[in-house]
C-alpha cells in the first residue's frame, strides 16, 4: 500500500469512525432518557414517552455537539494545541541540552530522507516514562512530542526507532484522523463533565431539593463511563493495525529492528503510562499504552500488547531486506528505459517516483546524515538561529551568478532589513554559493521550524521580502519560484493555522486545466538546452497527459500552453484541493514527462519535488551520484 492508498485508507475510516460515533450517541441517548424517567419518577409506569424522548434526544445531540464543534475549533490549529495540553514545551535548538539536541538531529535526519517539512519537536519535561506522539493535519504541519523519559532511558538506535514509527503516522494519514477522532470523543466527555458539575451542586436552602439534581449529575458521570468505555472502544478499533504498521515501517526505514525490539523490552520492564489528565483524550496517538492498566485492557487497549508487537518486529527478516530491492527499487518491464539515477548506481521509474512519495528507504536515511553531517558549521548552526535562519532565507534568493543583480538585490533589502541581517545574509550566501544546488531545498526544510516561531505578521514580512530579493532581478528564475512556493507553503501552519485542506475536487474533469498547465511547464523546463527542439517539448507534455486518467475523454492541446508562474501557482493551489488518487496520478504524470528522456536536471528534480511537496505528498530526494553535497558545475536554469 502506497502513500496515496494510504491516505484513501484514512479518509474511509473516518467515515467508519464517524459510524461508530453516531452509535455510541444512540446508545448514550438512550441511557439518559431511562435515567430522566427514573428522575421525574414515571419509571416503571410509562417507558415510553415519545416527547421526553425527542426532548432528551435534542439536548443529548446538542450537548455532545457543543463539545466536540468546541474541540475541533481548538484543533484547528493544529497538533501543538495537543502537544501544549499534555504538558510539552517546544524544544528550542539554543536551549535543548545533549538529549534534546540528539533528538531534534534524529528528527531533521528522518524529515530531509522523507521530503516533510521538519517537525516542531515537543518535550513532555514532567513525564518520566518512556513514550511519544505525533499529531497534526498534513505532513506540513506535523509536530512530534517525546517525554523526558524516552531521551533518559533509551539509546541512539532505540530513540530512532519509536521517531520512525512516529514518521509513519506522519506520512501514513494517520495524525488527521487521530485528530478527528479527539475532537468527536470531547463530545461524549462533555457529558460526563456535566454530570460532574451537577453532582457538585447543591440546594441552597433544602436537602432535598438539591437531590434529584445530584442524583441526576451521578447519572450523567455514569452515562458519560458509557461514552467513555465507548470512545475507549471506538480508539481501539481504529489504532491497533495502524500500531504494527508503524513499526514495520520503523524498521524498513532503519533496517534495524534492534532498535525497537529494545525500546519494547524496556517497555515491559518499566512504563509508558503519563500523569497528564489529557492522556485519556490523546491516548490512541501515543507510541505505547499512555494509560493506567484495567481489567478490560486486552480488550479495549489502543495498543497491541507488547509481546505481539515483539513478535511481529522479530519476524521481520532484515537480512532479506537488505539483500533485496525495496518496492522503490523494483522495475517496470513496460518502463524500463525512464530511468533516473540512484545513489548506488540502480535506475528508478515513474512508478517508483509515485512508490517514494509518503515513504522512507535506509538509503534516503543514510542519505540525509551524510548531507546533515557535511553541512559548514555555520549553515549547521543558522538554521538553529533566528537572525540565521532568516539570512539563510533571503541569501538562497539572492543571485550568484551575475554580481551586478546580486548588488542591487542587496541595496533593497539594505532598505527594509537592518545592517546587521544584510551583512548576515551575504556571509551565508558565500557559503551558500559552494554548496550543490541539491542542498538548497533540505537547507529550507532545516531552516522552518526556527522560522515558524515567529509571529503570522513576520512570516508574512519574510515571505514579502524573499519576494522583494526576486522582483530585484528584473527577472523570475525557476529556482526563485521553487524558493517562493515551498517558503509559502511550510509557513502556512504559522502565517494562517487555522486553514484546512478539504477535498474540493473528486474527478480530473474539475482540474483538467491545471494538470495540463503543470505538465507544460514541466515538459519546457526539462528540455530548456539550446538543442531542445518544439518536437522533444510536445512529446514529452503529451507523454504525461497521457498518464493522467480519462485522457482519451479529455480535450488535449497539440503544443504545451504557455503561461506564467503566477498561473502556475495558482493550479498547484487548486490541485491541492484533489482527492488523493487524483494527486497519485498528477504525480505519476508528472515523473513520466521528466523521466521521457532518461536525464533529470537540478531545475527538473527541484521542480518536480517542490510540486508534489506542494500537493503535501512529500518525496525524498533524489540520489543521483552526480549530485552530492560539494558543489559541482551545472548550467543555469534559464529565466522567464
């Protein structure tokens, strides 16, 4: 299952989901509605009494409406609002101690093999037990949290493995659902908060007066046990098989089953429950069981038990993964001659483009510590600093190839920024400047969850004067675009938090000019040489629109459309609102008209990943042996 099945899969137990709770409503209904008989004493005489019924139908719906619209406003911005209320503070790279610091590597390693924006990381200082969560509605803005037990007890290995499984929740679908499912099940406790507020009233001026309301609040705390012991029920049939897939895939990313097998054998020695009154909300989200043992555990548990979860990542044979290609490396005969090169000299096709999104091979791990590990000190440590990551913002929009641009772009920004972030920006574009062009985009993956602790208004500002550096030029380059689009979108969960990704568009009818729009720039960026002719551009632009689905029903242009990148921006935008297959073929669509010729260039990989991160279907980057982190000499990208 790949990651767009994956997504299918999340929004169909949603659906499941909201079945479930619709049922568990019915039944909570029907509880209150004997309790309020038994109140007004018309049990057992009359059980039936259609007006009571609506009536306490009504305020039941309306009640657990109330709690859960409430919660899911709160939501909306995102999984720190989960983070905060378990206890987590966001962990600061200048003030995070050793483990902290190995903890926030381990992340940006797994993000930049990924292709995600790297994750804010949240550090529950008050748990001392061993566990973790990720939670947010996108990859783009995915936060992950650990308690200050798992940084003291585990090891490097054991630590990067309960983050690999938390990275497949991430790329899995699962954190928006998990979302989802806290603010339906606030609903249900709203009622048992109730009854724990009327329980507490009491009559002011005579015992008995005050009794049929506590009575009726103990009623409500029970009623509300029922939703509790179904909101229990409803986590446990939606987490447990998505807990064994997570730790596969812990494992395919790290090819190193030790890691988790020990973080389990610890598990079972020592405890994964938190002290935080949220942890019963969160619970489904968390690597291991955050709650207090019961009776009914077994049954109703979030989580497999850990001697089958040992089980099941002994099983994996790693020796065989390793001697055998992953999915992503297994060749299409019918596709044999688009190829692109990989690290180890191996060959990949579209379909293994589309196979890569949404995952992470050990090669693309080992890819990215390589990269993190041979960055300059100072580029290491500016995506850690604010002033820094800023600088390195505005000094990857400057231009190094014509001096004389570069001077006038440094002349307006002298304008609006102070002295000290200019004379900033221009030390980090000389180092900068020795880097491959295949590092720029890890560096602004690096460089967000700094820039995200500002304030909507400055990133705004960051994005205007990033753009202000383009407008400088006199011209708009395919790198400058990439910059401006990818910068935008992984500030969005800070610029507007509160905006949601819904699924506009369900057929390729609704998005058919978009698409062809996409692939026409694609197809004239990937035959931009001097010897391209018309002909190489309008094979390669029909190529892929053949890919897309219904093709034969479509209206196709002859020649690639023209267009600018403000209209190219705003189709990227409208295909972010497809459903999920459709974005799967976009995508293949897409690969195929840059593999046509069996060469990728620098402007086509980063063009193509900076579409399909768009569409938050995140691709790891491309290793091409050709394309390593010292600087080697590529042409230019030619400007529009």
């Amino acid at each position: 299952m790949n990651f767009f099945e994956h997504q299918d899969r999340a929004r169909q137990n949603t659906q499941q989901l909201i079945g479930l709770f619709s049922l568990s409503i019915a039944v909570m209904i029907m509880a209150i509605y004997i309790a309020t008989l038994f109140l007004f004493r018309m049990a057992p005489r009359v059980w039936w009494h259609p007006g009571l019924f609506l009536y306490v139908a009504g305020i039941t719906i309306i009640a657990i409406a109330v709690g859960s619209l409430y919660k899911i406003a709160c939501l909306r911005q995102g999984g720190s609002v989960i983070a905060q209320e378990l206890g987590g503070r966001l962990l600061i790279p200048d003030m995070a101690d050793e483990q902290g610091r190995q903890l926030l590597n381990i992340v940006e390693e797994m993000a930049i093999a990924s292709g995600i924006s790297v994750p804010e990381v949240y550090l529950l200082e008050r748990e001392t037990s061993i566990n973790a969560f990720a939670a947010g509605f996108t990859p783009n803005d995915a936060v992950i949290g650990v308690t200050r037990g798992t940084l003291q007890h585990l090891s490097r290995d054991e630590l990067q493995g309960v983050i690999g499984h938390e990275f497949s929740h991430i790329l899995n679908g699962d954190m928006r659902l998990n979302l989802r499912l806290v603010g339906l099940l606030h609903g249900i406790l709203f009622i048992y908060l109730t009854g724990e507020l009327l329980w507490r009233i009491r009559g002011s001026s005579r015992e008995d007066k005050g009794l049929p309301l506590w009575a009726f609040g103990l009623a409500l705390m029970a009623i509300g046990g029922i939703g509790l012991f179904c909101g229990r029920l409803i986590k446990a049939a939606v987490s447990r098989q998505r807990e064994f897939l997570a730790d596969a895939s812990a494992v395919q990313f790290t090819r190193n089953p030790n890691g988790l097998t020990g973080v389990f054998q610890k598990l079972e020695q020592m405890d994964s429950r938190l002290i935080s009154p949220g942890a019963e909300a969160a619970s489904h989200m968390f690597f291991g069981n955050a709650l207090n043992p019961s009776f009914w555990e077994n049954m109703f548990s979030t989580h497999p038990p850990l001697a089958e979860r040992i089980r099941r990542v002994g099983g994996l044979n790693v020796s065989n993964l390793a001697a055998m290609p992953s999915r992503n490396q297994v060749r299409s005969p019918s596709q044999e001659s688009l190829t692109m090169g990989f690290a180890d000299g191996s060959s990949a096709t579209p379909s293994q483009v589309v196979n890569q999104v949404g995952s992470v091979t050990p090669e693309h791990f080992a890819h990215a510590q390589a990269l993190l590990s041979q960055l300059p000190e100072s580029l290491r440590l500016g995506v850690r600093e604010q002033q820094s990551a800023v600088a390195i913002a505005f000094a990857l929009a400057l231009d190094t190839e014509n001096i004389e641009i570069q001077e006038h772009q440094i002349a307006w920004l002298r304008e609006v920024q102070p002295a000290e972030l200019v004379d900033k920006t221009l030390e980090l574009s000389s180092e900068i400047s020795q880097l491959n062009p295949s590092i720029r985009l890890p560096l602004v993956d690096l460089a967000v969850p700094v820039l995200r602790q500002n304030s909507a208004k400055k990133c705004q500002r960051l994005c205007k004067c990033v753009h202000g550096l383009v407008v400088a030029t006199g011209s708009l380059s395919l790198w400058h675009f990439v910059l401006q689009l990818i910068l935008w979108h992984r500030l969005q969960p800070s610029i507007n938090p509160t905006s949601a990704t819904t699924v506009e568009f369900t057929s390729i009818e609704q998005i058919w000019p978009d698409s062809l729009l996409v692939l026409s720039v694609i197809a004239r960026v990937g035959h931009s040489q001097p010897d391209a002719s018309t002909e190489d551009i309008a094979y390669a632009f029909r190529s892929g629109v053949f890919r897309l689905p219904k093709a034969g029903e479509q209206e196709k242009p002859e020649i690639p459309l023209t267009c600018n990148f403000t209209e190219l921006k705003k189709s990227i935008e409208r295909l972010r609102l497809a459903t999920p297959k459709l974005k799967q073929a976009i995508v293949d669509a897409c690969a195929h008209t840059v593999l046509l010729d069996n060469k990728v260039t620098p402007s086509e990989a980063d063009l193509l990943r900076a579409i399909a991160m768009t569409l938050d279907c995140p691709i790891p980057p491309f290793l091409n042996p050709q394309r390593g982190v010292s600087k080697q000499k590529q042409s230019s990208p030619k400007r529009s």
